[in-house]
C-alpha cells in the first residue's frame, strides 16, 4: 500500500512540475538583438501627373498589288512543257511564260494552214480561167469551212499558252513541273500589276485601325500620304478571314511612289489613332501585370500597396490610367536600403 500510494505522489509532483513550467529550460534568443531590429528602407517614388498622350502606330507594312491576274490554261488540261518564269520575276506583256505539250496540235495547225492555201490557189484558179458561179462559190464555201478549222486550231493552242496580261511580276508559282498532268483551270501563276501599288500590314494592331484612317507611307526618309483603304470590316464577305488581322494602305498619289520600288518591298508607316488631353500619364515600366490585371506599387502613408489600374492609351513609353490613380500620388520605381 504504501508504495503504490509513493508512486501516486510521484505522479502528481511531476505532472504538477510540467504544467508549472519546473522542468522546462528558459527560451533563450536565437538571434542577436541588432539582427532582431527592422532594416530601414527608402522608396524611389515619381509622382502621377496628368498631360497629353497620343496612340501613334509605327510599324512595317508590304508593297503589293490591288490588281492580280490568275493565270490558268482555261479548260485545257495536259503535260507542262514549258515553264518559263520564277517567282519575283519581272515580265513584259506578251511573253510567254508557261505551255502545255503542242506537239500534235502545232502539227495540226501547219497541216490546216496549207490547206488554207490551197483552196486559196483554187478561187485564184478559178477567177483566171472564168469559172462559173456555182464553182466560184463553192470553192469559196471550202476556203470558210477551212479558216473556221484553222482559227479554231490556233484558239486551241492560244489557250496552250500562258502569256502575260500587262507589264508585271510573278507573286505566285505552283508547284507544277515539267512533264506534270495540270488539270484545266488550274491555277499556275499570279501576276501582280505595280501600276496599281498598295501596302498590306498584318499584325496584332491591325483591329484598331478603320477605313479612311490617314496615314504616312515612309521609303527613303520620304513621307507619303496615304490612307486605310480595306479593313476586315470593308473587305468583301469572302475574304473577310484573310483580313481579320490585316489592313490595305492605298497612297493618295501613285506617282508619289519610287518608279523602282517592287512588290515585296518592306516599308515603314505612321499612323494617328488616338489622343487623350488632361489624362494621367505614368510610365509604362512601372505598370505589372498578372492574369490580365494591371497593377502598380503606390506610397501609401510611408507604406508599399498595390493597386489595381484600368488603362487606356499606351505608347512605347508611357500609358493612360483611366482609373485606380489620383493625380499627385507617389509610384514606387524602386527601393534603396
């Protein structure tokens, strides 16, 4: 009995120790008092102010044409014999710039030429000798019947035969090559007009800019003045996907051009597309983004906040708060400890 009831008063000593804090050592400070002390930090600050700022698209834009000519064979099919041209290429009216295999139909066309010429030879023949009218017509009827065949012959070959429209380049080639099967109206080649010069600029500012926009073509530090002359929202239905990124510049004056500039050429551009006056204005390399949400770091009462901003222009350099700023509030650019 009496040792059960020792251990019962040893029991209740240490349990009365732990919640007492006896059997516990005091917590001692794991880091030295100057390291425990707050460092002192100084903001770099510039303060919001209000001014004017301009949205002014500078970018690189392609020569081209408005005029293209879609070169086929018509409804003639059969083997490429000739191709003459290379993308780039400029042409001449009139060359010849691709052919179907002819062998038998130039065979054909010689062989109804000279029949031609001998029913020529026989309305001659006849005249001299004073045959009679029955005779002289109908050797007249032979000579028609042949010319219609001959002409019908050389309407053939001619559709054989690729020349070109006008004075122009070749800005598309297929990819058909001598010896291949081209089917009828298959599209060879695309011949682009440069009397008809026109700019095409794509990219991801494109949706900001509307018909009629006046703009400034740049070749050779030479301003010309041009404008917004299609838009995916003035461009034809069927072709309102290829536009959806893309806009044409037509420039006022053709003759404002180099008479040497080519299409393909990149060319420089400027245009307006808005202003803000009275607007507030901070730099751009202090706005931060994060899922969408713009956001800057403002002194506020000698502390860091962020706060969420709704902008509107923006430049290379600078950008419009529309909301979530106050004129004359301090942005934090930076931090000197």
């Amino acid at each position: 009995m009496k040792i059960m009831r020792s251990s019962k008063i040893i029991l209740a000593f240490t349990v009365l120790c732990i919640l007492s804090g006896c059997m516990l050592p005091q917590e001692e400070s794991l880091l030295p008092p100057d390291l425990l002390r707050h460092e002192e930090v100084t903001f770099q600050t510039i303060e919001v102010t209000r001014g004017t700022i301009q949205d002014i698209l500078e970018d690189h834009a392609v020569a081209g044409s408005s005029i293209h000519y879609e070169m086929t064979f018509h409804n003639r099919s059969g083997f490429l014999s000739e191709l003459n041209v290379h993308r780039g290429q400029e042409v001449q009216k009139g060359d010849v710039l691709a052919r179907l295999d002819t062998d038998s139909l130039e065979i054909d066309i010689q062989r109804q030429r000279i029949e031609v010429e001998r029913h020529e030879m026989v309305i001659n023949e006849i005249r001299r000798t004073g045959g009679t009218r029955f005779a002289r017509r109908n050797a007249e009827m032979d000579l028609e019947i042949a010319e219609l065949i001959l002409q019908q012959l050389e309407d053939e070959f001619e559709k054989a035969t690729i020349t070109a429209p006008v004075d122009g380049e070749i800005v598309f080639l297929s990819e058909f090559r001598i010896g291949e099967f081209i089917p009828g109206r298959s599209i060879v080649m695309i011949v682009a007009d440069p009397a008809f010069m026109q700019f095409e600029y794509t990219g991801a500012r494109a949706d900001r800019l509307r018909y009629g926009m006046e703009a400034e073509i740049i070749i050779d530090s030479q301003s010309i003045p041009a404008r917004v002359s299609m838009t995916a929202a003035t461009a034809p239905a069927e072709e309102r996907d290829r536009y959806r990124n893309t806009v044409i510049f037509s420039v006022n004056n053709l003759d404002d051009l180099p008479v040497d500039l080519r299409i393909g050429t990149r060319v420089r551009f400027s245009i307006f597309i808005d202003e803000s006056e009275d607007a507030l204005i901070i730099p751009l390399s202090t706005i931060s983004t994060f899922l969408g949400q713009s956001f800057v770091q403002v002194l506020e009462d000698g502390m860091r906040t962020e706060r969420d901003l709704d902008i509107g222009i923006t430049t290379q350099t600078h950008a419009e708060v529309l909301s979530g700023l106050e004129e004359g509030e301090l942005l934090i650019i930076g931090v000197e400890r």
